[in-house]
C-alpha cells in the first residue's frame, strides 16, 4: 500500500513515511494510493474477532510495512489501558444505540487514534535511531489525549501550549497532572490564537523545525483517520449478518472531519454494511450548509457548548473533495487555492447529488442540543456530552424507518459538567479518573505569549 497526496506533489510512500511526514510536503493531505475494498468472505471472519484482533486485520489492508506480529503487539498495548473489555461498547437505547468512544484514559473519543499513534511513533523512532519533538496548541480537549498518547515514551518530548486560566479545571488538571519527564504543559499569557498563531510559526522556522525534528500530532495525520475507521466495521460487524439487519447508518458529531472521513473510508472497506453517514453539526455548520446546499463558506466561529466542534475550516475536508473530485489532484489543489483567496467553494448540481448521495447532515442550536440532553436522561436515564448530542439530534432527525442507527459518543458526559447542568438541573458524577485529578501533583510552566520565550523553552526541554 502506496500513499499519495490530494495535490500530487510527492512520489508515493509507505505507510510508515505517511506516519511521519504527517501533512504532505506540497501543502496536500496523504491518501492510500487506491482505498482498500475487503471481501465477503474476509468479512465474515472479521465477525468472530474482539476489538484488538479487528483492529489488526482492519489496519493490516492499510499498513503493509510493519511486520503484523508488531502491529498487533502495538494495538494490544494501545487500548489495554481502556476501562471497558469491549473497548468500544454499544449501548441499545431502543431507537438508536451509542457507540461509546470515551472508555480511554482521557474519557474522549480522540484517544482511540492518539494512544496508536504515540506508540506507534516510539516503534518506527526506536527502528529509524531518531527522535521527535511534538509541539501543539490547544483549547482544551485535544491536548491531554495527545499527551496521554505519548507520556513516557523513548525518543519523543511533546509541549503543549494551552491559554493560562482559560480552560476548564478539568481540562486544565488532565494536562498538568502528568508528571513525565517528556511532557511539558506551557501555560501562556494569552488566548488560544496567539499559542497557536506560536506554534505555527515555529514551525514554519524550517531550520529550527529540522533541528528539534519537531512534530505535530493534529488530525491530518493519517494513522489517526485509520485507526478511526475500526469502530465503524465493529459496530457495523455486530449489527449486521445473520440475524441482524442489513445495514447500519452513522451520526457523526463533526468538527475537523476527521470522524466522518474514516467513516467515509470504512463505508468503502465493507460494502453493503454502512448506509448513511449523517454529519452532525452545531452553530458552526458551515458542513451542514456544505451537504445541503453545496455551498462551503466560511464564517466567524461561534463559541458553543460541544467546543470540540467550533471550527469553520474542517481540516480533513480536503480527503473528501480528492474523492468528489474523482481523484483528480490537479483540480483539488486549484479548489484549495481558490479557497485559501476566497473563504469559499460552490458545488453544482452535479457534485451536489453525490454530496448527498455521500451524506446526510443536520445541524443542531444550542437549545437542541441541551434539550437533546435533558430528552434522554429522562427517557432512557443517559447522560449524553454535549458532543454526543449534537450527533443524536441530527441522527434522530435523518433516521430512517428499519435501518439500526448508531451515534457516535465522542465524550464523557462529565467533561462538559456545565453544559450537563445547563440541561438536567444537576452536574454529572464524576468518573474516578476524573474525580481522582483534584489531590494530584501537578507541573506546568507558565510562560509569556512571546515567540521567543517559547523558542527558547523548547530548544532548553528538546530531547
Ligand atoms: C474532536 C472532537 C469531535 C470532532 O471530531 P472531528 O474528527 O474533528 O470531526 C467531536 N467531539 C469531540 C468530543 C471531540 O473531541
């Protein structure tokens, strides 16, 4: 299996290049060479199998360049810290089921990509002799998966950046509350623009990037899509079959569409089991409007309660239109410049209606998604995360009669304790994991927003 980039620029690579090269080097994002399609009678065996040995067969048609004894060695280690045997359990609400994502150690859905991925850097950095330092901003939530996935592994330090005082206390004491030696939390004196508007431009230092080999672990990279496309064969695989139904549809809460597009790649993996997909989005529904409308334009971000998914320019996108595109790189890189003048992308009649033969999509306001919340802890005593809601909303708006539909549980409730209590009258419990972070030590560097104090940081902390 080859990768390529959606602009064409570079000569194909191995898996293991994808993994480390993250964004491809001509601005493109990096595809398999020819999405893999698995046959019926591999899909029967796929049947039998638990979590983990699902998770090698499904990565094994997308990864031909690690030995599959150490594949699997690598997926077994990645989610034996999960607290649930299954992994990822399907819980039947009658009319829909939740896929619950959040049993990792940061009880949110972006563990299941970034637990592989951080142990998947250490193997290939172990075989190459190299070293990485990962460098990330964050807003909150995606920070302390990232430094879960990565803590106390050889050959990688990862700083993370959060604005100082403007995460939640929760957010704040996943992060500072890991006490490695290779993770540094910098707390700045500013806002999460101007950490990331830093980290950017670190990276853009091209000698200073090579000399630290610094590294991102944002969702473009292309492991963390793959090992997303493994929940949706399981639940598919449980439902479907012999005495199931015959397909599955989807709610996907989407942000980056990073979720969906696995999805998307899962759908093509198993013919026949995935019907719809339905993105879900909140306030920010410049994808909704996409799949609607066929009109991709961005606007301001509006702060919501699932901020998981305030974004406007979702950075997976671009997957998608090399696709729609019919894997034509040369109009996929004039469509992104055009949309890098112009903020915006119109779709014809044409595209449009394999858009929606693609996807169906719904958006949901802030008082949906709390009355959504508030809905199922009274009818069926579940607690959904804000996220979660958003996916039901649209989900139960987009169902259809006779095919089983999954949503996608993409936290803990209790992560987002304010917009539960918004909903129910009550804050949620909290889980021991979390419960447990308020007597811990913490560590955390409390640093100006100045582009040189974080040069510097970094360069004195580099492994
Ligand atoms: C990241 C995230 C999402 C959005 O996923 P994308 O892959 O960015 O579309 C949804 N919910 C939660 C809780 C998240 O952390």
């Amino acid at each position: 299996m080859r990768y390529i980039s959606t602009r064409g620029g570079i000569a194909p690579i191995s898996f293991t290049e994808a993994v480390m090269m993250g964004l491809a080097t001509d601005g493109g994002l990096l595809l398999p060479e020819k999405l893999p399609v698995a046959a019926a009678a591999e899909i029967a065996a796929w049947r039998e199998l638990a979590y983990p040995e699902l998770a090698g067969a499904v990565l094994s048609r997308f990864i031909d360049d690690i030995p599959p004894a150490d594949l699997q060695e690598l997926i077994r280690r990645s989610y034996a810290g999960f607290n649930h045997p299954e992994i990822t359990p399907l819980v039947d609400l009658g009319e829909c089921r939740i896929l619950e994502l959040f049993h990792g150690p940061t009880l949110a859905f972006k563990d299941i990509a970034l637990q592989l991925l951080g142990n998947m850097f250490e193997y290939l950095l172990a075989a190459s002799g190299g070293r990485m330092n990962i460098l990330g901003a964050t807003s909150g939530d995606t920070g302390s998966a990232a430094i879960y996935g990565v803590r106390g592994k050889e050959r990688i330090n990862i700083f993370i950046l959060h604005p100082h005082q403007r995460v939640s206390p929760i957010q704040e004491r996943q992060m500072t509350t890991v006490l490695d030696a290779n993770v540094f939390n910098i707390a700045i004196r500013g806002n999460f623009d101007d950490g990331q508007a830093i980290v950017k431009k670190l990276f853009n230092d091209i000698p200073f990037k090579e000399k630290y080999q610094l590294g991102a672990i944002n969702s473009i990279n292309w492991a963390r899509i793959v090992a997303q496309v493994v929940y949706y064969v399981y639940a598919a695989l449980r439902l479907t079959g012999a005495k199931g139904a015959g397909q599955v549809d989807f709610a996907v809460p989407t942000g980056n569409f990073g979720d969906i597009f696995a999805g998307f790649v899962a759908r093509r993996l198993v013919p026949g089991l995935i019907g719809r997909l339905i993105l879900a989005t909140n306030e920010n529904n410049l994808l909704t409007r996409f799949v609607l409308d066929g009109d991709y334009s961005v606007s301001t971000v509006r702060p919501t309660s699932s901020p998981s998914m305030d974004i406007q320019v979702a950075s997976n996108f671009e997957r998608y239109l090399y696709y729609l595109n019919d894997e034509d790189s040369a109009r996929t890189r004039q469509e992104m410049d055009d949309f890098a003048r112009s903020g915006s992308l119109r779709f014809g009649p044409d595209r449009l209606a394999r858009i929606q033969a693609d996807f169906a999509s719904q958006s949901a306001d802030e008082p949906a998604t709390l009355a959504t919340i508030s809905d199922f802890y009274r009818r069926h005593d579940y607690l959904l995360d804000p996220h979660t809601a958003v996916g039901v909303y649209a989900g139960l708006a987009c169902r259809r009669e006779n095919v089983p539909l999954v949503c996608l549980a993409t936290a803990h409730p209790a992560k987002f304790g304010a917009a539960v209590e918004a909903a129910i009258g009550r804050p949620p419990e909290l889980p021991p994991a979390l419960a447990a972070l308020e007597n811990k030590e913490s560590r955390c560097q409390v640093l100006d927003a100045d582009l040189e104090a974080i040069r510097s940081f970094v360069a004195d902390h580099a492994v």
